[in-house]
C-alpha cells in the first residue's frame, strides 16, 4: 500500500498559443474587385450611351483638367486623328484657354482644312478620269466613224495641264479653211459637228483657239494674221455649237496667229494652221475666270506673247517667208487687198 502513494502523480496542462483572426483580408481583396468592376462596368455603360461631344468633353478632361467648368464639342485632332492623343504642346494659356464650339473652335480647324483638301483633291481626281474617258471615247469614234476615220492623221488628242487637247491640224492637200479665209471647208464642219456633239456630253467649259503659219499678209486693211487666227476659231465655235455643243460651255475664243507654233523648227509647215480645242479642268476653268476678274472683268486685246509685241511695237518686219492673200470673210467675198507678188 504505501508503495502505491509513494509514485509521484504528473499533471500535463496544454498551453494553447493564441494565432491572428483569420477573417478580414478576403473582404479587402473582394471589396478591391467589386469597386474595380463597378469602375469597369461604368465605364463601358459610358462608351455605350455617350455621344461623341461627350466622350470628346471626357477625353479633353482629362488631358486637361480644369476648375472652369465647359464642354468641348469636336474631338481634339491627334496623331491617331480625331479624338486621339494630342501632340500639341502645352499653351502658355493654362487651362483658361479652353474650346469655344465649332465657330471659334482653334483646334477644329486643322480638321477642317484637311477635309477641304480631300474634297478638292477628289474633285481633280474624278476630273481627270472624266477626262481620260472622254479621251477614249473621242479615239474610238475617230476610228468608227464615216466622218472622222479618213482625217485620223489630222486629229491630234493628248492630256494637258489644262485639259484635254484636241487638235485639228492642216495637211498639205487637206486644208481646213480656204486660203487665206475663215471660211471652212465642208469636211471641217463635218469634223468639228461630230467633235461637237461627244464634248457636249461632259460639263466641262471648253477653249478654242486658232493658229497660223508665219506667212504675213499684204493687206491694205490692217487685216494680219492675228485678225485670220481669232476669226477662225470663232468660225470653230459656231460649228461645234452647230453639231450640238451648249453655247454657254465655250468659256473662250483666241487667237494666237503664229506665236505658239506647232513644228518650232518649221513654222512655215501647214501642221502649224490649226485649231486647238481644249476640254478644260476645273481648276483651268476656274484660273481663267480668276484672271478676267482680276482684270476688272475689261475686255483683253488679242493674247500676243512678248516677242511678238516687241516686234509690233517696234515695227520690225516679219520673218521673211511666202506671202499670203488679203483674207475673205466668211461666207463673203474675200477682203480687197493686194496681194504681193509670189
């Protein structure tokens, strides 16, 4: 028995260790994501229902916040275009300066501008196309036709500066007028009826002017070459309009005599006499009337270059070449004149 109290008795006491609260670092993180997506969401709901001039307004706020309050109505211009990023530099005008609408609007000007080219530069564009179709179509009529095929050689089409130039130029046995005369030959107004009628299918304005050789005259009536050349593309005129070309198309008549020669090496060659028809640009029509109007819209004298005009008002002869007769007016008898000797 006393054995048995004599063992000693062992108590075991479980200390517990006191751990961190476990339960709120899911709630910041999951109250971080639902304001994320609540920001997501907005901001998709802003895309969605906002107007250009309010994602414009926004866009410009934040590149340019400012205590004023204000909107802006056109998207500021970027590199990216529209409503892209800004590559301006920062204005000394703070954020004061700010957009004023489209009438006074600074940064919608670039835009404009730009838009006022592309139009113009479509409109040159869908001009020469017109153009080079009507070039076709005159090529492929010269080539059908009872009337044009046998005068091919004679009917000279390139695209100019200008234009669309036709040429119709004399041959040694196959002039387009009669000697010394405005008065066209029957195949001539044949020609110039059929030309007439294709032009008239664009709605281009048309230019007319007329040439000559440099044989002088011998006239007692002051009647020159210039006289012959302005009267021959006149006498053009009238015969396009008669195959059905709108009068009011012809923009201009001129006559240029031997000034702009078409063989520069042979100006006494019958391809000089001819008459040049010009289906005009836009932008040819426009700088012709731009220039009458900075005349004062006066009437100008017959269009002679500067060498010529020297040579008149220095009264120096001519280039000796072949004399031709007094000229005849058309569907008259021919001037009185006398003419020199051959």
């Amino acid at each position: 028995m006393s054995e048995e109290f004599d063992q000693p008795i062992i108590i075991r006491r479980v200390q517990r260790r006191k751990h961190g609260h476990h339960g709120g670092a899911w709630k910041v993180a999951y109250a971080d994501f639902v304001t994320a997506m609540m920001a997501f969401f907005l901001v998709m709901w802003l895309i969605g229902v906002g107007t250009r001039e309010q994602k414009a307004a926004i866009s410009e706020y934040f590149k340019n916040p400012s205590m004023t309050p204000g909107t802006a109505t056109i998207a500021p211009p970027g590199q990216a275009g529209p409503g892209g990023a800004s590559d301006s530099m920062i204005k000394l005008g703070g954020a004061m300066d700010l957009p004023r609408g489209p009438g006074a609007e600074k940064r919608g000007a670039p835009q404009v501008k730009h838009d006022v080219e592309d139009a113009i530069k479509l409109a040159r564009q869908a001009d020469k196309a017109r153009l080079e179709e009507l070039m076709k179509q005159l090529n492929a009529a010269i080539q059908s036709s009872q009337a044009l095929a046998p005068f091919k050689d004679q009917l000279l089409l390139d695209i100019t500066s200008e234009g669309l130039r036709i040429q119709i130029v004399d041959k040694l046995n196959r002039p387009m007028f009669d000697t010394g005369s405005a008065r066209l030959k029957p195949y001539t107004v044949q020609i110039l009826q059929e030309l007439g009628r294709s032009i008239d299918d664009v709605p281009n304005q048309i230019s007319i002017s007329g040439h000559t050789d440099d044989a002088p005259y011998s006239s007692e009536h002051n009647y020159s070459n210039w006289e012959l050349s302005a009267d021959r593309g006149n006498a053009a005129r009238r015969a396009l309009i008669a195959g059905g070309l709108e009068a009011d198309k012809v923009s201009r008549v001129v006559g240029l005599a031997a000034s702009v020669p078409f063989d520069k090496l042979h100006p006494a060659d019958p391809v000089n006499r001819r008459i040049s028809i010009i289906v005009m640009t836009d932008q040819a029509a426009q700088a012709a009337r731009s220039s009458e109007l900075a005349d004062g819209g006066a009437a100008q004298a017959s269009p002679m270059p500067a060498s010529a005009a020297a040579l008149a008002q220095a009264r120096l002869p001519l280039p000796p070449a072949k004399i031709r007769p007094a000229a005849a007016p058309e569907g008259g008898a021919e001037r009185p004149g006398k003419p020199a000797s051959p």
